[in-house]
C-alpha cells in the first residue's frame, strides 16, 4: 500500500472518530447531569478522552508519514508507536479519574438513583461506539498502524464502559442504587486494563521487536530456493512502525565473482520484497562458501568464516 493511500485511510477513520466521540460526549454528558447518573458522566468523560487521543493520533499519522531526513535515516514510521504510548497515559488517567469519582460517590451517605433515560443513552452508547470499533479496528488492519489501532480500542473501551454502565444504571433504577457508582469502578478498571495493554505493545514496538517465526522460516525456504545460495544465516528482522527491516546473512560459491554474488542477493530481496508487503528492506551479506554444492556441510564453513574473522 502507497504511503499517501495509508494515511488517506487512517486520516478518514480518525476523523470519523473524532466526529462520533465530539457528539457522544455532548449527548452523554447531558442525560448524564439531567438523570443524575454518575456511571454516564463518567462514560461522557471517557467519550472525551477519545476526542483527546484521537487528536494526538491524527498527529502522529501525518509526522509518520515524512520521509527519511538527515537525522532520521529510516523515516519517522516509529512516531505511531510514541502515539499509541501517549494515548494509553491518556488512557489511564482518564481511569484514575473516574474510579477516584466512583468512590467518592460509594462512601457517600446517600445515592442519588439516575433517571430511566440515563439507561437508553447508555444503550445507544454501546451500539455506536461497537461499531465505530469495528470500523477503526479494520483500518488499523489494514494499514498496519499501531496508532491507529489504539484508537481503535479507545473506542471498544467506550463501548465496554457503556455496558457497564448500562448494568449500573439498570441495577440502581432495579433498587439498587450502589450499582451506579460500582458501574463507574468496573468502567476505571476496563479502561486502565485497556491503557497497559496498549502501552505495552507501543514498548515492544519501539524495543525493535522481532517478526514472528513463521516469517523468517518462509524467508529462509525463499531464499535457499534460488541456484547458486548454498546456505543462508542470521536472519534477523525489527519492526519500524507498520513496516518491517530484515538483515541476514547468504553463503554462495567463493569462486563466484562480486558481481555474481550480488546478482543472487539482489534476486532473494527481490523475491522477499515480491511475496512479503510489509517487509520495506532486506540488507543481505554474502559470504564464501568453501563447499560448492553440500549444504550439509555449511554449518563447517561458517565456523571456519568465524573462526577466520576472530
């Protein structure tokens, strides 16, 4: 996918979600303060979170974008990670408001028992912010960003707040008045789960994590199935946003000349590049091969390479 087609799509679910959050903000916060529900001013709250985070993810997509510069050799794809990191502090302290707020309602004498509209807003919620999920989530798939998939589960939070505060409202108007504020506890701790889990995959992302296994074993039978490489090595991948960078090793023939050997990396990147999308470069090393045919006896020749090198 084209840079521009990328953050065209990612720019679009953002904005969508903006305009949704801006809207379920105002509607929940005022049948939140008219029916005296504190697990839907709570959820009005959340809303506005999202408003916040998807601001900065909007802002991140666009700096993700900007080629490579003379301090940022590989491109600033790493800047959705940092998003996706600034939206779960977000994320959390919006937790620890509204779990704070909870409490201090618990431990009050007496609880104020919400109006009955308070219970289809809260209704309306779950429907809206589910299907914005979908939406974003299947964006964020799509386009591979990290920021934008936080944004996403910005939305499913809302969504899951919105059920307990259905719950809460139900249970208070049932004659169970302490359900409410109970509501608005379990809604901080969805969405302080929802805030680590986020920002732990944004820290592995910026930890250059490795690709899956499957991807370097598929990379390892591509390459070995071209004439002329007897073995290939040190395949070792990091991901850098929503693409990934692959550095590995090749033995060829030590009779080959330079421009044979290069001749065969060039034909394994290409053929990675060809049947992997998400992979943006393949840095290869070419090494003689002392054996010319025997790739059982690779294993022998590398150790003589190391053994050479030391």
């Amino acid at each position: 996918m084209e840079t521009e087609e990328r953050y065209s799509l990612g720019k679009k679910a953002t904005y969508i979600g903006i305009i949704g959050n801006v809207l379920l903000t105002i509607f929940k916060g005022i049948v939140g303060v008219v029916s005296g529900s504190l697990a839907m001013v709570a959820d009005a709250f959340h809303s506005l979170s999202d408003v916040l985070g998807s601001l900065i993810v909007l802002g991140g997509l666009k700096y993700s974008q900007l080629p490579p510069d003379e301090n940022h050799h590989y491109g600033h794809a790493k800047a959705e990670s940092v998003v996706a990191k600034i939206v779960a502090v977000i994320l959390l302290i919006t937790a620890v408001g509204i779990g704070y707020s909870a409490y201090q309602a618990i431990i009050q004498p007496v609880i104020e028992i919400p109006a009955s509209i308070a219970l289809w807003a809260a209704l309306i919620s779950v429907i809206v912010k589910e299907a914005m999920y979908q939406y974003t989530v299947r964006i964020a798939n799509k386009i591979n960003s990290a920021a934008v998939k936080a944004d996403a589960w910005h939305h499913r939070t809302d969504a899951l707040s919105s059920i307990a505060a259905f719950i809460g409202i139900g249970g208070a108007l049932l004659g169970f008045p302490i359900l409410d504020p109970i509501a608005g506890v379990v809604v901080a701790l969805m969405i302080g789960r929802a805030a680590l889990e986020i920002y732990w995959s944004a820290i592995k992302d910026l930890m250059d994590e490795a690709p899956n296994p499957e991807l370097i074993e598929d990379i390892a039978n591509i390459t070995l199935g071209i004439k002329g490489i007897h073995s290939v090595h040190e395949i070792k991948g990091r991901h850098h946003g929503p693409k990934i960078y692959i550095d590995m090793k090749i033995c060829v023939n030590k009779d080959e000349t330079v421009e044979q050997g290069h001749s065969l990396a060039g034909k394994a990147k290409r053929l990675i590049l060809e049947q992997h999308k998400e992979i943006e470069d393949v840095l290869i090393h070419v090494n003689p091969c002392i054996y010319k045919e025997d790739r059982a006896s690779c294993k022998v020749c590398e150790k003589e390479l190391n053994v050479q090198k030391d």
